[in-house]
C-alpha cells in the first residue's frame, strides 16, 4: 500500500493539478460551465481563493489559498469532483463505473504543492 502524505497547513497556498482518467478526453472543455459552475458552488459553502486555474481537455493545474484556519482542500476537491460527475450524468453522458460502483472520470488522486 502507498503511503501519501500531504501537507495541510490551515490558510495555506496550494498548487494542484487534477487529472481524467481518460487521457483522451476532452470533457473539461466541451462541459467547463458545468466545472465553473461546481467551483462556483462549492465556494459558497466553503470559501476559498482561487489564485490561479488552467483548464485542458483532460486535466486542470490551479492555485488555491484556503482560509484562515482551514485545512480541507480534499474535502474541496472530493465535493467538486462530485458536483461536475453529477451534472455530466445530468446531460445523459453515460459514464464507466468500476467493480465498486464508483464513476472512472477522475483519477482516484491529485497532485499537490505547497508553496
């Protein structure tokens, strides 16, 4: 098993980059306002800033600065990654599930910088 560490350090600036499974895939692009708008939904119930943000056919690079007193950027990127799944299964996308169930659009991690 691999042992991931990650730095939390509350209102800490992050850099992250965030992958599709499918390397191939241009599902970013061709739905960015169901991304923006996961983004945009999720920072209403979890304030965050975002510094800065790529967005590519098949993964993202952003930089992120939490608040005060926060740590969760996980909790954040499980939520919008969440939110974006559900609304392409909204649009009648038919999306692959592994053996547990779970959708194969995203990676299982992201990658992580702190500054």
């Amino acid at each position: 098993m691999v042992l991931y560490r990650r730095n939390r350090i509350e209102g800490g600036t992050y850099f992250f980059t965030v992958i599709l499974r499918n390397r191939q895939s241009n599902i970013l692009v061709r739905h960015v306002e169901l991304l923006r708008e996961a983004f945009r939904s999720l920072k209403k119930q979890h304030p965050f800033t975002i510094d800065a943000i790529v967005i590519l056919p098949d993964h993202l690079h952003t930089i992120w600065t939490l608040p005060k007193g926060d740590a969760d950027y996980s909790g954040r990127w499980r939520a919008i990654k969440a939110q974006f799944t559900f609304q392409l299964k909204k649009t009648g996308l038919t999306l692959t599930r592994d053996k547990r169930g779970e959708h194969q659009l995203w990676q299982k991690r992201f990658h992580d910088y702190k500054d």
